[in-house]
C-alpha cells in the first residue's frame, strides 16, 4: 500500500479555502473541482506506459510516452459529497468509465466513546464492469472512520482490478489506519491526514460536512 500526501501549494491553497467557514456553497464546489483535478493528473503520473515514437508535422520523428493505462479506469464517485470532486477527476480522467455509489451514515447514532463504526446506508448503487486491466479509483473528499470506503472496496474487490485508489482531500488517521489494515492492497491519494474524529464523526479540524456545504 502506498500512502500519497500530496503537499503541493496549489493544492494547500485550496484545501484552506475548502476549511474556512467563510467560503460560499459555490466557492466551496469550485476548489473541489480544481482539487479532482489536479489528483487526477498526479494519478495519471502512476499509471503505466510505454515508449513510442511519433511523427511531427515536419516529416521528423520524436520520441514520446503513452500512458495505456488510461484506457482501463473506472472512477466510483460517493454521493454526495464526491460529485464536484469527480467533476476535476474526469477531467483529468476524461476516458473514464464511471459508477455511483449512494451512502449515508447514520450520524445520530454515533456514541459518545467515539471512533466507533458508524452504521452506513448503503441505497443506490451502480457500478460498471470491472475487468483485470482497470484502475478502480474511489473518490470520496472525506473520510472518517473509513466505514463507506470500506463498503465500497467491498463492492469491487471480488472482481480483481488492475490495482485499487482511493482518491480523497481529507482521511482522518483513524479511517486511514482502519483502511491499511484491512486492505493493504489499496493505495490512498490525499492532502491532509486529520488527527480527530469528534463524537458526531466530524472529522477535525476538517472542514464540516462537505455534502451539505457543497449542496445544501
Ligand atoms: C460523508 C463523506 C463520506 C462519509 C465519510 O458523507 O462525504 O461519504 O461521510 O464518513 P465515514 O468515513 O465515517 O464513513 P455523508 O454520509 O455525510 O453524506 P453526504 O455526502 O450525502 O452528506
């Protein structure tokens, strides 16, 4: 399992913006745009390739890559929260199959004496075929306790992809600690490891709920 913390200012900057109280609903949406994004071309830069040549306008030969890996990817977008996320994943992904995954974890009945699983609604889901070439990438911006990210590796494991991401802004240490444990075949891209779940299972200091902020 590979752990990627991606720490580039760019992506920082944002992710700022993204915890801020002060950020409006469609500001809000827009950075996780910018943020699915930019993930998305630091996941292409892992993907396989090979060497070609190709031909110039000028009749001359260059040597070049082509990532071939591009052609098998399936993103599976957690809703709510994932939606504007996938919005800059596919474009950097535009190929791209796609799969939803509807989740809702039932918050009120968190206990105090938290990280404890939160019990996780599973309503809708629709996933395309995987097949062995496919580079399954989850996108969820938060991860908690990792109980909707484990529903959704669950969803796909049997069916043995090329390799399994996990695409997300925010994973707290506890969801990040649960997941490598259980499944040590998934690498995780992130920009923050969060130390605390709170005893709602807010992740802190986080950035709130990011479906309703994101969508009301
Ligand atoms: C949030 C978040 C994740 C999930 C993470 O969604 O977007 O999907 O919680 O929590 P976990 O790691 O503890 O399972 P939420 O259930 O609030 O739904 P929403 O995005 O529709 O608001």
């Amino acid at each position: 399992m590979t752990l990627y913390v991606l720490s580039k200012p760019i992506l920082l900057h944002f992710l700022t913006q993204l915890r801020s109280k002060n950020i409006d609903q469609i500001s809000f949406r827009k950075n996780l745009v910018k943020l699915g994004r930019i993930i998305g071309y630091e996941i292409v830069n892992t993907l396989d390739y090979e060497s070609i040549d190709v031909e110039t306008p000028l009749g001359t030969k260059a040597k070049g890559i082509y990532i071939y890996d591009l052609e098998n990817i399936l993103i599976i977008s957690i809703l709510r929260a994932a939606t504007p996320f996938v919005e800059g994943l596919l474009k950097a992904l535009p190929t791209a199959r796609l799969g939803v995954i509807a989740a809702s974890r039932k918050e009120k009945e968190v206990q105090v004496g938290y990280p404890e699983d939160i019990p996780v609604d599973v309503y809708y889901m629709k996933i395309p075929q995987v097949s062995h070439k496919d580079t399954v990438i989850i996108a969820d911006p938060m991860i908690a306790t990792g109980s909707t990210m484990r529903k959704a590796i669950k969803s796909i494991v049997n069916s043995q992809p090329k390799r399994i991401y996990i695409a997300s802004v925010i994973i707290s240490e506890y969801g990040l600690k649960r997941l490598m444990e259980e499944f040590p075949f998934v690498d995780i891209f992130t920009i923050s490891v969060d130390p605390e779940i709170d005893n709602r299972g807010f992740i802190l200091p986080g950035l709130g709920d990011a479906g309703d902020r994101a969508f009301g």
